[in-house]
C-alpha cells in the first residue's frame, strides 16, 4: 500500500496541546532527549553516536528522530540493553567454538556453533523491544532507563531453528515439560548467590515453534553488544527474554527459580512488592508511534506533510494503523509502506497530510489480526513495563 493523502481542517487544530497533555497527566515525548550526553563504551564504540542516547554503559537509546522510514534498524543505531557488564571481546574471536548446552531432550548434549549450523538454518525478522520501552512516560518515574521509545528497533537474525536442534536430539525427554529455558553467559560477580544475577528466562513451550538459535544480525556476525557469538531469539517476545550469550537451552517442568525470573519482570500493582503470582513480562503487546514529523528534524512547514511511524504486535501482525493529529478526538487510517517482513517485523506506516499552521498532538493507534486494540493508557505498574498507552507516545509539532 502506498501513503494516503487527507486534508486537516483547521477545526481539528489543538492550540495549546502541550498545556493540554500536561493537564490530562500524560507524559512529554522528548524526555529522553534531555539525558546528559555521555560517550559511548568501548564495546559499542563503532555505533552511531550522533544518532543514540548513551543513559549508562549498558543501557543505550535510540534517537527518535534517528528513526528513518525503512523497515531494517541499522545495527549502528539499534538500542542495548545489557542486565550485567558485557564479556570480554575474546568470546567473539572464534565465533565457532562458542557452546550451549542442550537438556531436557532425549540426548542432551552441548553443542558448538559450528555443529549447530550443521543443522539447519533460517532468517527472521523480529521487533526486538526492551520491555521497559515508554519508562519515562510514567508520572510516578519508576527506577531503571527512562527510555521513551528507543528501545526497540527490527532487525533480521540468521541461525538454526530450535525446533531443528530439539529434533536432532531425538526430540522432548518429556511431552509433559512446558517451559523453555534459555540462560546467559556473562561472567557473574563473585561472593554472590548466582541464582540472585544469572540472566535465565522461562517461557511457555510454545515459544519452540518460533525460537532461533542466532549467529548473525542483519546479515552480519552476531556483534557482541547484541549477544553475539550466539542469542536465543524468541520471536514476538520482550527483548529480555531473548537471551544473549546462551549458554544453556533446557526444556524444563518449573520456570527457572532465578531472581530474574521469580521477581524480575513482573507487572507489579502500584504499592505492592514483585512476587511469581504476577504476570511475567513476556509477549510484546501490541505498540506504535509516530517518529516523523519531529521538532528535532526543523522547522515544519504547513501545507502537504508526510506522516510516518512504526507499528508492531507479538505474535500477530499488525493490520491497521490509524492517525491523529487532534490528540485522538479524529482518526485518519494510514497506509503501510515498505515490505512486509512477517507478523514478527514492524511495519512502516505513512500518510500524507494537508495541515494550516498551528500546533498539534500528532498519535497513532494500531490493531493487529488478533483483534487488540493499542489503548489510550499504560497500564500503571511499579517498573514502568510494557508501556504501549498512544496518548503517552505523542508528538507535539507545531506547523509554520
């Protein structure tokens, strides 16, 4: 489909919508933009710098306005987030001797990358998302990165399916087991409990189907800032559970008893602790924004303007996009441009619009093929996860 065209009546301008977010309670765009500039470290120094926001050594943002309008973020610009110190470059100095074990099948055993891509391989485009993504648009200010919305991006990943390793190995020990449990290889502190740092994430059995083991990103090996030599990739899940230097895939009858896992990524109810009878962060929920226009790029002239964004589902594809530029009292749909990369990609959405001068609350809202519905608030919890509210997401343009 191709961008659409519609004419903005000047009654539909919102003067004074900045007074008007701020009064409705809802949260400013540009937050993250306000972070002091740090330089970038060392294990991301070949990123572009102009184009992120560097919060802390292990938490690195993408520039809104650093979005373009293809489908494919580049490496370069993509976000990180990091739960302990990245390891040493070494690990990534013979990408091929790299193991990871493989339990709860019939022959378990541990395999090195060069065995894995003896057995099998495919490519996949996810939306890859922190799950803290839209943090800094909750009022309460929630500990941890007030990330607004750079972390995310797409990418494409290459390795084996899952799938192909479990069957390999002469499938499940056990048809009962109903979690995937994938654990990290970083170097963990010492003189402390392992189960209280370890990154070890369980998903429902489910997840197999989709699930790769990934050597390479965006056509190239797997850089170490993103997991590489080798990351379980789970497609349609928050970016947390896609591990990052797995070492261990187990098939397991208990979700793991990490901390990470029991009391970390929970929707925690405002006022009360974490604790495993809360839902975990695991599948996106459905999200989009708009990244241009945006008061970082110049000044906006009236007339013709092209609006565009991103939008993006779990594990249903997005299958319309509607836009406001009245802070949601009219909606508009917008087409989809680009290449359609699978129900696990974003799609880029646009729409060209005839807008007078004056300032605007400019939205979108998407729906995917299960029938969800982007709502107009977060859902108020204590970490600030899972943040996919439109109106917090706006962009305030003011057209000259």
């Amino acid at each position: 489909m191709t961008a659409t065209t519609t004419s903005i009546p000047r009654r539909h301008l919102l003067a004074g919508s900045a007074g008007a977010l701020a009064a409705a309670g809802l949260g400013s765009w540009s937050g993250a933009a306000t972070a002091q500039a740090k330089a970038l470290p060392e294990y991301a120094a070949w990123k572009d710098a102009a184009s992120l926001i560097v919060h802390s050594s292990t938490t690195i943002e993408t520039k809104r306005s650093a979005f373009g309008s293809s489908v494919i973020t580049p490496a370069e610009q993509l976000y990180i987030r990091n739960n302990l110190p990245t390891p040493p470059a070494s690990i990534v100095a013979d990408r091929d001797a790299w193991a990871v074990s493989i339990e709860g099948v019939r022959n378990p055993r541990t395999l090195t990358v060069a065995e894995l891509k003896t057995l099998g391989l495919d490519s996949v485009a996810t939306v890859l998302q922190c799950s803290g993504n839209g943090r800094g648009f909750f009022p309460h200010k929630p500990s941890g990165t007030p990330w607004t919305v750079g972390a995310a991006g797409c990418v494409v990943w290459s390795g084996v399916p899952l799938r192909a390793v479990v069957e390999a190995l002469g499938g499940l020990a056990d048809a009962s087991l109903g979690y995937l449990t994938g654990t990290g290889g970083e170097k963990l502190p010492e003189g402390v409990d392992p189960q209280s740092v370890v990154v070890e994430r369980s998903l429902p059995i489910k997840a197999l189907g989709d699930a790769l083991l990934a050597w390479e990103m965006n056509g190239a090996p797997l850089p170490l800032a993103h997991g590489g030599p080798l990351r379980l990739v789970v497609p349609g899940y928050q970016g947390v559970n896609n591990i990052k230097y797995v070492k261990r895939v187990a098939f397991t009858a208990k979700e793991s008893d990490a901390k990470i896992m029991q009391h970390g990524y929970r929707i925690t109810p405002l006022g009360a602790k974490a604790d495993p009878s809360q839902a975990s962060v695991l599948e996106v929920n459905v999200k989009s924004w708009i990244n241009a226009p945006h008061p970082d790029t110049g000044t906006v002239k009236a007339g013709l303007l092209q609006v565009h964004g991103v939008a993006f589902s779990g594990t249903s594809p997005v299958t319309k996009v509607e836009i406001s530029v009245d802070g949601g009292k009219v909606w508009h749909t917008a087409g989809f441009v680009g290449p359609d990369l699978g129900r696990f990609a974003w799609r880029q959405f646009a729409s060209q619009l005839k807008i007078p001068a004056g300032k605007y609350t400019m939205v979108s809202r998407a729906t995917d093929a299960a029938g969800n519905v982007q709502p107009e608030q977060r859902l108020e919890n204590v970490s600030g996860y899972g943040n996919n509210s439109w109106a917090d997401h706006a962009v305030q343009v003011t057209v000259a």
